[in-house]
C-alpha cells in the first residue's frame, strides 16, 4: 500500500502546536508518493535559491539518516509510545551543536507504522521530538535497505567482492531503482521544512548517497554535509560497482564529506582522480575538491562516544549489582571481552579459533583464562549470516569439550540481547577486550570499554580497587577497524593470522601492570577528550566554512539526472582573451611584464625544463621593444637561469623567489639582505602549531634560528601530504618576512634568507617611478601560491601605475586565485606571448619605414 503523506507539514502543526520556533515562511509544496522513480523524477523543477539572507539568527542543523533515533513501543491500548533512543548516535551528536543550534531530524521508525496512523504519528513526533518520518512501504524498505544497502554497498564497502551469486548476488537494477526512490522521498521530506538560505543539512552513511544530487537540484546554493560511517574501499574494489559514478558524483554535490580515517578518504579521492579526472588539493590543513567551481571539502575526524551516558549507566544499581555478581561468577578467572555483531565482517570465528590456539599452546591458561563473547543480533539477513552463527556455535563447542570442566567455561556466548548496564558489567570486569573485525568502519566497543575501565568510586569499592591507584586496561584490536590509528597503546593484530592473535592475547596478559597502567592512561585522555560532542561540534564548524562563500558566487546548474552539478564562479575570474590584451599592449608606451618559469613558460611535468627556443626567441623580441621591461621571476637558482637566458641580454631575472636580481645581464646581482632578527616565529609557529594538531605523530621542534616541523612518525601518505602543505602555506605567510622555507625527508624547516616575488614586482614598479616612468600596461603570469605575490601587488599599486593602466594578472588554471584572469596550459601562455611579440615587430617595422612625401 502506498503511504500517505502531506504537502506542508507546518499546515499540520498550524493547529495549535509548536512551530519550528522561525519566522513564518512559505515551504515548498511536495507530493511525497512512495514507488519507483526513474533516476531523476523532477528534471523540469526549478532550482530554488535565494539571495537574500534570512534574518532569523538562530542557526538550525537538518539531521537526515535512515532511521530516527526514537524507540517506537504499541501499549496494550493499541496506542503508540515514543521514546529518545538514548544510544543513537544522531541524537548523542545534538551535544556538540550548542543550545543555540536548533535540530530537526528526518528519518525511517524502526516499527512499523500502519498508513491510517501515519498522519497522526507525524504530527505528533514533530510536535513532541521535532522528528519528522519518512514512511516507506515495506516492500520498497526491504528492496532498499534489505537489497541495495545490504546486498550491494555494504558487502562492497566491506571488501567483498559479488564473485559468484552466493556472494551478495549480482547487481540488480530493480534494487538501484528502489534505493534512488527512497532516496528522493528523503529530499522531498527535507524540501518540506528546509530554509535553503538559512539551515545546514547533515546527512549520514551510505543508505542516503544520493541525497545530496536532489536536495542540490532543488537548491543549489544548499548548505550540505555528508559523513559515512562505513568504510570507503580502495579504487580497485569500488570501480566494479556498476553505478559507481552516480554516487561519486552524488556525494560531489555535498560541501563537505567526512570520513572516520585517512585511509578512507584517500580510497575516496582516489576513485574522484581514477574515475572522475578531479584531483584534490590541501590549503592550510585542509582537504578539497575543485568541482566545476566549487570546492568540496574533505573532513578527516574519527566519531567519539557519549562519555556522560555511559558514566551514568555505571551508576545505576543494577550495574553494581551486576558487577558484583560477574566478580563472584570469575573469580579467580581473568576475562577477555568481546562484544560484536553477528556478522561476516566481526571475525568472532577468528576470535575463537585464536583462543582455541592460545588454550593449546599454553596449557597454563587452562582454568584460567575465559573468553567472553558478546553476540549482538546481525543487522541484515541471508544465508552468510546464518553460515556465521553455524560457524561460532560449532567453534565454540569444540572449544569448551576440549578444555572445559567442572567450574570452567573457555568460551562463554552470550547471545542473547543486553541491557546497557549489563554490558558495561562486562566491560569492567574484563581485563583486556578484543576486537577483530576483518573490516569495521569505525568500531567504538574499545572506547566504550577504557570508559567503564576508569569506573567510579563505588565501582572501585565493589571491585576491591583502591580508588587512588591508577586504573589499567589493555586492548587487542584488529588494524582492519577505524578507531585503530587512533589507539596508539593497543596491540593491532592481523585477524586472518590466528597465531599472531594468540600471541596478542597472551601479551596483553603478561604486560606488567605499571605498563596497562600507562596504556590505559594514554588511551583514556584521548577518548574523553575527543567524545561524540567534539565530533560533531568539528563537523559543524567545518560545514560553515565550506559554506561561507555560498551567497557571493555565481551558480547555475547542469546536466541531467545524476549527472546533475552546479557551476559555481567568482564573478570576476575570467579567460584572457588574447583579442584583448594585445589591443590593450598597441595602444600603451610604457609596460611591465613579469613571468614565472616552472609551470608557466614551460609544462609542469616536462622531460626537458630549459626553455624553447620558441620561448627565448618570443622574450628576446619583447626586451627588445624599449617600451617594454620584462623579468623572469623564478624560484630557482641564479646561476641556473643565467645559464637558461644568456641570450636573452635586455630581459631582468629574480632567482629565489626574489633574493637575487640582476636588471640585464650586463647587470650586477643585488640582494636582499633584511636586518636580522627571529620575529618571524611568531607568524611560522601558529602554522606549524595547526599542522601539528591535524597530523598524529608530528612534532615542532624549535631551535635556535630555526623551526622545524617533524613527521617521521606520522601516517606516512598524510604526512607527506601535509608535509606539502605546509611547505606552500609557510612559503605564503613568510613571503614578506627574512626567511626561507626548505623541505628535506620528514621534516620542513624555516630559517632566515629569502624574501617573496611580491618584493620583485615592487621594486621593478617604484625603480620604474623613480624613473619619472609610470607603467600603463602590466602583465603578471604564474602558477602557483608564490606568484599570488605578485597578483596582489599589481593590482594594489595605483599609487605607481598611470591612472589609465591596463592591469592583466593572469594565472595558469582554473583555480581559486587572485588574478582575474587564467590562461588554461603553457602553450596558451605562449600563444598571447607571440601575440604581443608579433604586436612589437609590426610597431617596430611602421617606425621605422620612411615618412611618404
């Protein structure tokens, strides 16, 4: 049956219920019909977007994930029961917003809702909770979660690959209709009580991928974020999606994406560069793709967990009483903890199989050691699924035959549901909890657990514990899980290799308690300083700055179904047309010309770096014509470039970035000696500082006349890649100050010598004054961040240009810059170049033919 749903939800709240606490405002009115779509219903829609700023100040965050965190219960009246589910992480996340953000949440009940009661049911979540649902028909649920989302993605995302029907099934396009109309029932739920100039959306995990092409249909200039809680896989598994750019592209459509690890966005900027040709690029710290003119911002943040609620269940009576009778029930025992769902991906098979291995090579852990596994009910269904219960029943039975006896249990299954203060018992009993999931997006069972292993007083008291010792824990997890990087004190294990993990587990039970002391302590202030409020609070602050510029950039939208994108432009950047400049370079007498070299006069990437003799032959007709003064502006070394353009006898050059000038080659080399002194410290430490913050494993070490960033013991991928970054960022911010920036094997290192090329076009435009000359022509080129310089500075020096000057900075690329024109390769460069050079000669030869009598 098909659900019923309504045009405007604040015509339902009109009847004396709360608003959404806004200024009144028209919405959108949308058909929500349940069925199959196409892959895109709404082609001919218009694009909503508004210029005008609402002035209603309070921020309000849209929520969207696949179910809502309530808890649905039918009382015995046949009336509904709703309730926070307290352990859903999209209302744990609310903590990290502020009490000024205001959240509205859409989502799927996890009961299901008969059509006659929807309407009802509706009104109330949003009048009580401010939860608006999103009714499906169980048909298209089970084909769109069940299916797509369970059959397709997740097993992919997972690493599992479709070899043979029995694994996942083929692709069914049936499934990927179902998942694209579910998906659009989500926008238009959304387009019911969205303010697309005023709200941010922040939608969650692989089942809405989607989501994010309709709602930037319908309002291009919508302020989206985008996290997946999910693995991403590497290039060489994703591709073999069938739809693989469809979603690609989908999540493009987002302002920001977030990832739980490093890993997980690089495999997901790899499949942009592999599959879609956009590469990314890192400024200040910060990860983005440039989109057709956007830049889509990439957030690397591992999700935290609610410390408060877990601190709470822990002082529940039931929870000591628990605690109190686990003591009782191992005593004498030493326990290993595993808590997981039953599922193909877990490996509580590995887990077993590893404690089988550990009982048989050492005989002296017989009796004493108990492994307890907790088994959650899988979240899918099928055939692996019961194949992994079989699995673990019969593991676990052989296990305990073997070396069980009167008053000894190996392996202790609990499969059956558990309270929360039941599981938190186990928690803090267990002396070492293990997680071997062959692949888990995240995974936060140990962080839940080093929580409930600081315990409290009475907790301590029930235990035995002195409550000023310090408290301990040790953790063996699986380097195939999220959370791994950022728990530096476990012992990461391989879970396919059962010896490795065998011996992982006696290790952490022969560590030294001063050393589980230390572990603990190291792990613990990690975790309760990065909880699921800083997460989110993170996200927040990250998604209004991708959005800032929204409302000044041109936008417009194009192609069609999930083809769709928005072109977005700074009003002002545009192609140099050639036509133009040369018109401009006829009529002016007096020019400045400054080019950079790498990148610029010849191809980044080339076999060959010295320049063409096209390229000397076009510099040596432009020095020739006395109206104009032309310099190369290079980064590299002076004796390189004298040797480069030796021919070229009029032209001036700067080396290093403006250090050394020569104004011909007759010319002597000046420098640029500032007077010393370490004031620069104080702009290159913050820099460092915020680098240091983003990279584990990193440190600043400050010396003397120097500071140098250290990233030897970084991820090595992110920290040459922040390394990078950071060596443009110091070039950039130090441009004006007495030092150089200098990158060497996992180190970057400032100290005092060079100046910017800012300095050059400075000096080339005042020598020119002093002169009594007053350039009306100005042409700066160049490619990356250190030519900025000196975009800035001639489009700032009025005060040395004629008041009619014609000013033509110009940078290789679309790219964010400060030029306002672009040229798109080297070989255009050259094209206007020999425009203006052909412009010289034609001028020269006019002059000098004889006047007509």
């Amino acid at each position: 049956m098909v659900s019923r749903s309504y045009s405007n939800l604040l015509d339902l709240t009109s009847c004396g219920s709360p608003t959404f606490s806004r200024e009144k405002k028209r919405l959108p009115r949308v058909a929500t019909v349940a069925g199959v779509l196409s892959e895109l219903d709404d082609e001919t829609s218009n694009s909503v977007c508004s210029d005008t700023p609402s002035s209603v100040s309070q921020e309000r965050m849209i929520i969207v994930g696949n179910q809502l965190p309530l808890k649905a219960h039918r009382k015995d009246n046949g009336t509904w029961e709703f309730t926070w589910d307290e352990d859903s992480l999209l209302l744990q996340l609310k903590d990290g917003l502020g009490d000024d953000v205001e959240t509205i949440y859409i989502g799927c009940l996890k009961e299901e809702i008969e059509p006659s009661e929807q309407d009802d049911v509706a009104l109330y979540l949003l009048d009580t909770f401010k939860c608006v649902p999103t009714f499906l028909p169980p048909e298209l649920f089970s084909k769109f979660y069940h299916g797509f989302c369970k059959q397709h993605l997740w097993p992919l995302f997972h690493y599992m690959l479709p070899l043979s029907p029995d694994l996942g099934g083929r692709f069914d396009r049936s499934l990927w209709q179902a998942y694209l109309s579910v998906n659009k029932i989500f926008a238009d739920k959304v387009m019911e009580v969205i303010s697309p100039d005023d709200d941010f959306v922040w939608v969650h995990d692989y089942h809405l991928m989607v989501l994010p092409t309709f709602l930037r249909k319908r309002f291009n200039r919508v302020r989206l974020g985008f996290f997946l809680h999910s693995p991403f896989p590497s290039s060489e598994i994703y591709r073999t999606l069938p739809v693989r750019d469809e979603l690609l592209r989908a999540l493009l459509n987002s302002d920001l994406i977030g990832f739980h690890t490093f890993d997980y966005a690089r495999h997901f900027l790899s499949c942009c560069s592999r599959m879609l040709g956009i590469s990314y690029q890192s400024k200040r710290g910060y990860i983005g793709l440039e989109y057709y003119g956007r830049t889509v911002s990439i957030k690397i943040l591992p999700v935290g967990i609610h410390i408060g609620q877990l601190q709470s269940v822990m002082s529940h009576p039931e929870t000591e009483s628990k605690v109190a009778e686990l003591k009782k029930q191992f005593r004498d025992q030493t326990v290993l903890l595993g808590v997981d769902d039953m599922d193909i991906f877990k490996g509580i098979s590995l887990k077993l199989l590893a404690m089988e291995q550990l009982l048989l090579q050492h005989p002296d852990k017989r009796g004493r050691v108990v492994l307890v596994q907790i088994a959650n009910p899988a979240r899918g269904r099928g055939k692996d699924v019961q194949e992994v219960q079989s699995e673990t029943y019969a593991t676990m039975k052989r296990i305990n035959n073997a070396f069980g006896r009167p008053g000894y249990t190996p392996v202790v299954l609990i499969d059956t549901p558990l309270q929360s203060y039941e599981r938190i018992a186990y928690y803090v009993i267990a002396e070492c909890c293990l997680v071997t999931a062959v692949r888990d997006g995240m995974n936060l069972i140990p962080y839940e657990y080093i929580i409930c292993r600081q315990g409290n007083e009475k907790i301590d008291e029930i235990l035995g514990t002195d409550p000023l010792t310090q408290k301990k824990s040790m953790l063996v997890v699986s380097e195939f899980i999220g959370c791994s990087p950022s728990l530096s004190g476990a012992i990461r294990v391989n879970p396919w290799n059962i010896d490795s993990v065998a011996e992982a587990m006696d290790s952490a039970l022969m560590v030294p308690e001063a050393e589980k002391q230390m572990r603990h302590e190291k792990h613990y202030r990690y975790v309760s300083t990065h909880d699921v409020a800083y997460w989110a609070r993170s996200f927040l602050q990250d998604l209004e700055r991708a959005c800032r510029d929204h409302l000044r950039r041109r936008c417009w939208g194009i192609g069609f179904g999930l083809g769709f994108r928005v072109i977005a432009l700074d009003p002002n950047f545009r192609k140099l047309s050639v036509e133009h400049i040369v018109s401009a370079y006829k009529r002016t007498k007096h020019r400045a010309i400054l080019l950079d070299y790498d990148g610029t006069m010849v191809q980044p990437g080339s076999m060959s770096l010295t320049p063409n003799a096209e390229a000397v032959s076009i510099l040596n007709i432009l020095c020739r014509d006395t109206k104009n003064c032309v310099f190369i502006v290079s980064g590299r070394e002076r004796k390189t470039l004298t040797e480069w353009f030796s021919s070229c006898e009029r032209m001036g050059i700067a080396a290093e970035h403006g250090y050394f000038v020569r104004t011909n080659r007759n010319a002597e080399w000046d420098t640029c000696i500032p007077v010393p002194d370490f004031e620069w410290k104080q702009i290159a430490e913050p820099v460092m500082q915020l680098y240091m913050e983003t990279t584990d494993g990193s440190n600043i070490e400050a010396k003397e006349s120097a500071l140098v960033w250290n990233y030897e013991y970084a991820d090595r991928d992110f920290g040459s890649c922040q390394a990078k970054e950071l060596f443009d960022h110091l070039e950039s911010v130090l441009a004006n100050e007495p030092v150089s920036v200098k990158s060497s094997p996992n180190i970057v290192e400032v100290k005092p010598q060079g100046v910017s090329k800012g300095i050059v076009a400075e000096r080339l435009l005042l020598t020119m004054q002093q002169k009594g000359v007053f350039p009306d022509f100005v042409l700066c080129i160049g490619d990356d961040r250190s030519d900025e310089d000196m975009f800035g500075v001639i489009m700032n020096a009025k005060a040395t240009l004629s008041p009619v000057a014609e000013v033509f900075p110009c940078t290789v690329g679309q790219k964010p810059s400060k030029a306002k024109y672009y040229l798109e390769d080297t070989s255009e460069i050259l094209r206007m170049l020999q425009g203006l050079a052909n412009a010289s000669e034609h001028s020269t030869r006019t002059s000098l033919q004889p006047a007509s009598h």
